[in-house]
C-alpha cells in the first residue's frame, strides 16, 4: 500500500543539461459523452484556442498561465452533459486550475459563477477562487464575449476526475489547465490511519485489522544538499483505558490487540525525515458484561384513569399516558393481553390517538448516552389500518433510534421497520425483505410480533420470528435529547401508532434468532407463506413432475398445530384446466401439468387458532421443447435425415438422390472421398 516517488536517474541528466521538461498533461480521456473529443492543447498562449468545436481563443491570460500552463481543448457541446466525466494524467505533482463561465448557477456576467448548488465537486476536490478571471473572444475578432472565473487546487502525479457543468447551452464549457508545482518542492507524506471501528461482540484479547495508508513524493529536482528521504511510519496509542499491542507498529496495516471495553484513539505518524504528517482512527470497544434488559414496559400494573402510569418493570423508565385527542379527560382505553402472561394490552387509537411519555431513570446504562454499539427494540402490535405515515410504535426521536411503520416511497406501506440511525450506509435500515420482497404487511387486525435488531454488523427485522429484510451496518447509533415516546414520536408531531400494543422492550444488545422466536412462541401468529417464483418458462414434458419450493411457518404458541395447508391452481390456460398437485398439504410438493399455457398456482395456509387465511402465489409458463432439445437429448427418430423431428418424403428423396453413392475410404476407385477439401 505503500506509494513513493523516486526520481530516474535519467530525468535528473534531462535536467542538468537543460533538456525541455517532460509533458505535464500526459493524456486526456472523457466519459459519458459522444460529442467531439477533448484534446491535449500543449502549451497555454494568449490566443490558444479554447474547444475543439468553437473559434472561441482565450485572452487576458494571466502571467502565471502563459507559456507556463499546459491545457486542454475541451469540447464545448459537452456543457449540459449530465454524466460528463473528464480524467486527466499529470506525469507530476501539478496546480490544475479550473476556468469556468461566470454565467453559471445564475446567468449573470456580471460576478463570478454561483457552484453552491451546480458544480459542487468543485469544492468538494478542494479547488479555490483565485479571485482571477481570463477571457473569451468567441468569433477571435479581437473583442471580448465572455469572462471566465479561475479556480485551483494541487494534485499529485496521477489521474485527476473531472465531473459535468451541466447547465444549459448558454454556458461555455469550462476549461482546463495545470502548472507543475517547484520541481524543489518536498510535500509532506499524506497519511489516513483509516476508518473507525465498532467492535460490539469483542472476544478479549479482540485483535483489530488497521488499514492505513501512507504515501510520499520527493522533489522532482530537489536543491543541492537536499534528502535523502526516507519514509518510516509509526502507530502509537494516543488514549485509552489500558495499553495496546501492535503486531508491528513499522507498517501501514498491522493487527492491534486490545484487553479491554473502551474506547481507544491510535496515531499513524510518518516523516521523510523532511517533514511529517499524522492521522488518527478510533475504536469504540463495547463491554458485552452490561448486556442487558434495558425497558420492559407490559402494561400489566396500568390503569384506566388520567395521567395513567405506565412502568417499565425492568429498570424503572417509567412513562405516563397522555391522550392526543380534543377531550382532555379521555381515559386510556384498556385490551385484553393477548400472548401468556399478559393480562392486558393498550389500544392507543381508540377512541382517540394517545401516547406515553417516558421519563428517563438513573439505572446505568441509561437511555442518555446509548445503546450505540447495538440494539433489539421488539414489541406486539396490532393494526386493522394505517392512517399515519412513519406510525411510531417507540421512539427516542427522530435521529437516534425507533420502531415504525415502514413508510419510504416504493415501499411497501403496511410493512414495519426498525431504524438505527447513525449507522452506515444508512439512512438505517435495510429496505428489501427476502427473495426481494418489499416487507411482511402487518395491517390486518392480527396481533404480530415485530422486533429489530442491530449488533454492530447487521441490521435485521424480523415479523412472527420470520427474517423479513438484512443488510449489512455498521458504526455507533446516533444518541439523543429527544426522550423515548411509546405510540409516538418526540421530534416529530403527528406520528401516533395506529393499533394497540403489548409488552415493549429495548435491549442493549442484538438478540439472536431463537432468543427472538422465543418471544414470539409466547402468543399465536398468523403463518408465514411464501413460494419461490421460476425464473424462466419451463419446457414441459408431458408426465414430469416439477418441484414446487413453497414454506409455512408458524413461530407463535401452538405452531403449525391449527395450520391447514393446501396447493390449488387459481387460473389456468383455459377454464377447468388444472395442475395436479402430488401432495396438495405439502409446501414443498411436486406439480404435473395436463397442456400447455401459463397457470397461477396458490399456496394456502388456515390457522384455525387466530381465525387467520394467509397465502401466496406463483405464476408458472409452460412451453414446448424444441426440435433442438430433441437433438440434443439424442432422441432423434431413426430415418430423421434431414433432422427436422419428422421422418417424411423429405427424408425419402435425401435417401433416393443417395442411392448409388458411398463413401467408404477403403474403396476410393468406386466411392466419393469422404475427406475431400473444398
């Protein structure tokens, strides 16, 4: 990983003897676009032409740029080129400035361009506004039709990506020129100790892998006594609970072994013995001996009075009921419980919207500074219909963590969702569920067991125990001073749950999948249907019989006790055309066909104990093989000459213009040669 730039011995000969200096600007390609080709413009002159496609020459080219710069010739109908890429190659460490069109981001020559909302890769690169401008002569007549703002930033010898303009065709495209930096010039290493690190399951000693990356120049012509340059680097702890051990703190990317939960700051420090430049990485260590319970609140001890409280019977962040709704002395409307142990459950949308307002308790770890390293928020819910987009079940505002109905566009809106914002790629949560589905609707009037979990690698979301959407996050859960609201949601007003709930927890860590579907068994669920779709038609043969993968899943008390599972064929190429299922109650049975044409096939399952119908369904179309496929099966009929799958007069009249033809080899005097060249 390591970058250095030694200097030949040949170039420094070139040098010494006053040999012209190499091309700056090696090459030039674009991307995205079929317009007329960029082109390398050598050297920068006043007058140089500016596009490969215009007259346009520049003018008023400042004293540092002419006959110093080398440039390129850009094509000008590239300006509104959405996907316009640009790679330029410096042979070495260059200033590369950027000309571009005072008129752009707001159609004014009057004051350099506005890149706040256009061009924002300008800055994002590192480039800066000279406060110099250089000019246009479009029909070069000597007159001056345009102003161009001069921007720069230095890079290193490589390749430079260069990204669209993309603002009308009233603009000129912008230009681009570099001037090689003082060839005595020594820049310091450039160092990246790499990202952070969330280590939330630690296994102590937990030995970590670093990524650093150093890299160094030396001066292409350094002065006489300069260097030599020798890069060495070195990982150090700058903070910490205890000491650390590196497997060799000489190179980029070693191992470090740590004993203990916290949270460590290391320092990759490098020199070229010249200068030195330095760079640092955090590990956040979590301590799985706090692992815990950390709210369980069951609404066994409510009350139907005002001001109801709420307790959480595992660690004392205890709540109180408010309603939402116009009268102020509405009461909280008291359910049945519905899995064991539970006596009672609250409806917080009837009659009116209501929700419970957490008080944070001083049992450590608290809600103030965590979870951060990992999380399981889980509860019971029970919903007939959605009125409220983003319906919180519970929440600690907005930006930290929360329980939700799933309400992002192209999504499935009757699916629920768990966020842990602050992790990466975010915005949380994965969207997809299995075999790509968009979520496991829960708005049915069932009571379901939803439950997310975070555990520093993964993000996964699970309905009645069944894996509904995964994906890969990591980093530390935003903390917030937002409070946590059940039914609701702190931050943001009008984000009332829209059912009834049921013994809400939050843990401090990630509950594994039995721990999960161990929660689950304590209440009856609908069952889980799904079938895998055939990716492609399927050339039938009459009499086989096609493996069907459907799957019903029951995690809830009772299991499959009460499931009634059965195939059936909803459509078929014609009415009363049906497939015959080999085992109808089998999900994963096999499946005849008696003609061709497409079918929809049904898996059912009735679960008697939550008076629940669930199914899924497959399309599947049947074609016919093909002559080829008898061919290649090797089934051809014997006397199938011309191999057209019949044997008729076609066959016949080969055979008869062949009669009195062999072509034996052995008699050459009396039969064709078989080998014969064309």
């Amino acid at each position: 990983m390591r970058g250095r730039t030694f200097l030949l011995m040949a170039l420094l000969l070139a040098v010494v003897v006053g040999t012209a200096p190499a091309q700056l600007i090696t090459s030039v390609t674009r991307r995205g676009s079929t317009n007329p080709a960029p082109a390398l413009g050598g050297v920068l002159q006043e007058s140089s032409l500016c596009m490969v496609d215009r007259t346009h020459v520049y003018k008023n080219v400042p004293a540092y740029l002419a006959g110093q710069a080398e440039y390129v010739i850009v094509s000008n109908v590239d300006r509104n080129v959405a996907a316009y890429e640009l790679d330029i190659v410096l042979s070495a460490r260059a200033d590369v400035y950027l000309f571009i069109d005072y008129r752009v981001g707001d159609d004014s020559n009057a004051n350099p361009p506005t890149l706040t909302t256009l061009m924002t890769w300008v800055a994002a690169m590192g480039f800066v506004d000279t406060g110099d401008q250089i000019d246009i002569d479009e029909n070069n007549d000597g007159s001056i039709n345009q102003y161009f703002r001069i921007y720069k930033a230095q890079f290193a010898a490589g390749t430079v990506t260069l990204l669209q303009q993309n603002d009308g065709t009233s603009r000129n495209m912008y230009g681009v020129a570099a001037v090689l930096v003082d060839p005595t010039f020594n820049p310091p290493p450039s160092v990246n100790a790499g990202p952070d690190h969330v280590i939330a399951k630690p296994v102590f000693p937990h030995a970590v892998q670093l990524d650093g990356t150093v890299t160094d120049e030396d001066p292409l012509e350094p002065d006489p006594g300069q260097g030599p340059w020798e890069l060495s680097m070195e990982w150090s702890l700058v903070s910490g609970p205890t000491a650390v051990e590196f497997s060799d703190a000489t190179i980029e990317d070693p191992t470090v072994t740590i004993t203990t939960p916290g949270t460590y700051v290391l320092q990759l420090y490098a020199t070229d013995t010249e200068k030195d430049a330095s760079d640092t990485v955090t590990l956040y260590v979590n301590d799985p001996s706090q692992n815990q319970l950390m709210a369980h609140w069951d609404f066994e001890a409510m009350q139907a009075v005002k001001d109801a409280a709420v307790l959480d019977v595992a660690n004392g962040n205890d709540g109180v009921w408010v309603t939402d709704g116009p009268d102020p002395n509405a009461l909280p409307n008291i359910i049945p419980g519905w899995i064991t142990g539970s006596t009672q459950a609250l409806e917080l949308n009837s009659p009116a919207p209501s929700h419970i307002n957490v008080t944070i308790s001083d049992t450590e770890p608290n809600f103030v500074d965590g979870p951060r390293f990992a999380m399981t928020i889980s509860s019971w819910i029970k919903v007939d219909q959605f009125s409220r987009s983003w319906a919180n079940v519970v929440s600690k505002g907005d930006d930290s963590w929360k329980l939700v109905r799933q309400s992002r566009s192209g999504q499935n809106n009757n699916a629920m969702m768990a966020q842990f914002v602050g992790t990466t790629p975010g915005p949380g949560q994965p969207a997809n569920g299995p075999n790509n589905q968009i979520g496991i609707s829960v708005n049915d009037n069932l009571w379901h067991h939803v439950c997310g979990t975070y555990d520093g690698e993964r993000i996964r979301f699970y309905v009645d125990g069944v894996l509904d959407c995964d994906g890969p996050y990591t980093g530390l859960i935003n903390t917030s001073s937002y409070p946590i609201q059940i039914g609701g949601n702190s931050q943001q007003a009008n984000r009332m749950w829209d059912g009834a709930l049921d013994d809400v927890r939050v843990y401090n860590y990630a509950l594994d999948e039995s721990a999960i579907r161990a929660i689950t068994a304590l209440g009856k669920v609908p069952p889980y249907v799904s079938v895998e779709p055939f990716a492609e038609p399927i050339k039938y043969k009459w009499g086989e019989l096609v493996p069907l993968q459907g799957s019903v899943a029951d995690h809830g008390e009772g299991g499959l006790s009460d499931v009634t599972i059965l195939w059936t064929t909803v459509a078929g190429p014609e009415d009363g055309v049906e497939a015959t299922f080999t085992d109808p109650t089998d999900p994963a049975t096999t499946v005849s066909f008696p003609q061709f044409g497409a079918y929809t096939l049904r898996l059912t399952a009735i679960d008697a104990g939550v008076n629940a119908e669930v199914y899924a369904e497959i399309d599947v179309e049947l074609i016919s093989p093909t002559c080829q496929d008898v061919i290649d099966a090797g089934l051809l009929m014997v006397g199938d000459v011309n191999q057209d799958c019949r044997v008729n007069l076609e066959d016949f009249a080969i055979l008869a213009a062949n009669w009195a033809l062999c072509n034996d080899p052995t008699r050459p005097q009396e039969c064709l040669w078989p080998f014969a060249q064309e």
